[in-house]
C-alpha cells in the first residue's frame, strides 16, 4: 500500500494524523489558500496529479475541484525544514482558489493599528459563489 | 488591553488558542516559513511590525531574529476566508528565514511517484548555521 511509503513517514503527522499544507500559485507564488491532509491525502495528491486534501469538518478525503470544477493541478512538492509542513505549487484551475469566488483565500487584510484595527476585503470576486456551487 | 482588541476576535483562534500564520517574501511571493500566534503574538506583531510568533516547543512568545538577527519586518497581514489562518507579507533580514541558513524553510523536495518518492534538499544553505547562532 501506497500510504505506507517510506517518505510518508519522514512527514511529521500530528496528533490527529494531519499535516498543514500551504497551496501555492506556479509562477504568480500568490498564496493560494491553506488545509490539511492525512497521509492518503497526500498519496493521492502524488498519485493523481492534483490536490486532495483532508476536510476536517466533513472528515472526509476532499479532491479540490471536485464541486468547483477548480481543481489545482500540482507541480511541485515541498516539506519544511521540521518536516511538519507541506507547501503545494500548483496551477490552479480558472486562477479561483477560495470558494467565495476570489483568487486567494486571503483577501482580508489588516488595517489600523493595534487598537483600532479591522480586517477589510480588499480583493474582488471574480465568480459569484452561486454559479460555482451548482447542485 | 489591545489583545482583548475586536479585530483579534474576528480570527477564529484553534483549541489552544493559536492561529496558523505563513510568512511570504514581499517582492519575490516566496514562501518562507509556518508558525503559529497567540492573541499576544498577531497584537506584539502590529504594535511592532515584525513578526512575533507563539513558540509551541518552548511555550513563549518569539520575536522571530531574537537570536539570529534574521528578524522579519512585515508589510501586509492577511487573513483568510475562514478567519482562522494568517499570512504575513515580510521583508526578510538577510532574505534567511530558516533556521538552517536556507532562504525558506521548504528547501525540500518531492522526487519520484507514489511508491518511490524521496525528498531532496534542492536550496543552498546561504550561511552556516553555527555562525547564525552564536552564544
């Protein structure tokens, strides 16, 4: 079995048998969004081609795109220096990571000081999450 | 007391209270490196505007380049579309984030399929470790 691979088990897994992992965009290196996979997640990440992570609140394996259709097509595989942490470079499909519709998922951005601070969307929609998500 | 602040309440803080935060080269998107915050740490980092993280091994706050030098100046703080990751735009001293004198922290590589795969270090160490951390 694919799962028991050596180098899945130079990946340090925790406690709950998960690894975060950061997408990444090839070329632009915009940070796409940030999940979470478990050692088959992982595997069929390797296996397919494209990223499958672990959705900790269905519990269950989740291909991205699968709903969407933007699915991130993986290039390359990076581990950190503690062997904790996964980053993703991928093309992601129709350049919409978030399912809000944006490209990134990290389109709040911090603004005023440590007092009088707030989080202000400052990236647009690029498709409305309503024709995304079609049943 | 600005860590009791609104905008820290937007973030959804995990179960011992910490917040995933990605550290992105202003400039160059690269990704540098995976750390965690507490309330203090993302407050510390606004009044100071350099990166201070939630140390999970030593339980401390860790004003990142404290020993190394290599602190890091941040010029954007985002957060994302579930409110409970952060990712920080910063200007990163010497460009040496890892603590292994490697410019990012995911110096290695995924190489081979599924059942063969290995991870290389494919990124040159850019100062000796030992010189960084000198008593």
């Amino acid at each position: 079995m694919s799962i028991k691979a050596k180098w899945l088990n130079k990946v340090k897994w925790d406690e709950h048998g998960l690894v975060p992992v950061i997408a990444q965009e090839v070329g632009s290196n915009d940070v796409l969004m940030f999940a979470w996979m478990n050692r088959e997640a992982l595997s069929r990440t390797v296996e397919l081609g494209e990223a499958v992570y672990w959705s900790r609140s269905r519990k269950k394996l989740w291909h991205k795109g699968e709903e969407s259709g933007h699915i991130q097509k993986v290039h390359e595989i990076r581990l950190d220096c503690d062997e904790d942490v996964v980053l993703l470079k991928v093309e992601q499909a129709d350049r919409i990571a978030c399912h809000t519709g944006r490209h990134s998922c990290f389109f709040q951005k911090f603004e005023g000081d440590k007092d009088t601070g707030e989080w202000v969307a400052v990236e647009p929609v690029l498709k409305d999450p309503d024709s995304i998500y079609t049943k």
